[in-house]
C-alpha cells in the first residue's frame, strides 16, 4: 500500500472513530483539488466551492461505508463528479441555458502586451464558452487532461476506464471543443 493511500485510509479510519482533527487534515489536502475540479466541471466558482464543501460533507457521513481497500481520491472523485453533474442538472432544468463559465482561475489569461492580453482573454472566453457547451462527460475528460494536467493512466484510473477509452473519448471531446470554437469565431 503506497504510504499516500496509507495516510488517506488511516485518516478515514480515525474519522469513523470521531477524530475531528483527521476530517480537518482530511480537507486541508485535498480542498484545492476538490474546489479545482468542480470550477472545472460547473465553471461557476461559488457553485464550485458549495460542491466541494458538499462533497466533503459526504466523506464525513459515508466514511463508515469506505472500502478501506480502494485508493480514497477515486472515491472522492466520483462524490465530486456526481455532485458537478446534479448540480449542471439541475442549471439546465432551471434555466434551460448553458453553463455560464466565469473568468477565473479556471483559464488564465497571461500578462504581455495590451494586444496580446486582449487576444489572450478573447481566447479564454471563447474557451470557456464552448466548454460550456460541452456534454459534461466530453468536458470532464477535458478538464482533467488539460486543465488539471493529469496523464492518460490517472484518468482511466480515476474514472475506472481503459486507457484506450481515455484517449478515443479525449479525441473526440477535443474534436467537439475545436469545432464549437470554430462556430464561435
């Protein structure tokens, strides 16, 4: 057992024995991450930061039911992502719009020139707007390959897939993404 999924486990184990510290230390590792994954997913920072508070809610509540034999972060994935797609659910029942993605932290737009900053955000919005318009299945895989930098065999692993339908879903995720943002310039 790799000395992280120690750590994780162990900390499970002490909050289903009450240990308030552990649930502290628990959220002090993975909050970014979390906040992060859902900005990527729902593109709305306050929605963001209520579903990754959310989702640590979860783990408080679910800890008994943790398989101590499973790695923790793919669990907590799939409690973030099933909360990012209710919530994306629930938008779209309510206002029947596409997600609005802010400007944020989620896509940087660099410091140079005026012309070039200008271009930069143009880009950036243009981006998000399709992004937005994605299947979240089709933006999730993007977000975790480009936006959170992780490789082909973290992804397939997080979303308990094959390597190989990582990398056919990226392709075609991309291919949708390039031609959103081709109709939108």
């Amino acid at each position: 057992m790799s000395a992280t999924r120690a750590d994780d486990n162990n900390l499970i184990a002490e909050i289903v024995d009450g240990d308030k510290t552990a649930m502290r230390a628990l959220v002090e590792k993975y909050k970014r991450k979390a906040y992060f994954l859902a900005l990527g997913m729902v593109g709305n920072s306050d929605e963001a930061m209520d579903i990754s508070q959310e989702a640590f809610i979860r783990v408080f509540k679910s800890a008994k039911k943790f398989d101590q034999k499973q790695k923790f972060f793919p669990w907590f994935y799939s409690i973030i992502a099933n909360l990012c797609k209710n919530d994306l659910q629930r938008r779209e029942k309510r206002d029947s719009k596409a997600v609005d993605l802010e400007e944020s932290d989620f896509l940087l737009v660099d410091e140079g020139n005026p012309e070039t900053k200008l271009i930069r955000k143009e880009e950036a919005a243009m981006i998000r707007k399709a992004l937005s318009e994605l299947s979240f299945e089709d933006r999730e895989i993007i977000v975790l390959k480009h936006f959170r930098d992780m490789s082909y065999d973290e992804i397939a692993k997080l979303l308990n897939i094959p390597k190989g339908t990582v990398m056919s879903r990226l392709y075609y995720a991309r291919k949708k993404l390039a031609k959103l943002c081709h109709e939108l310039r």
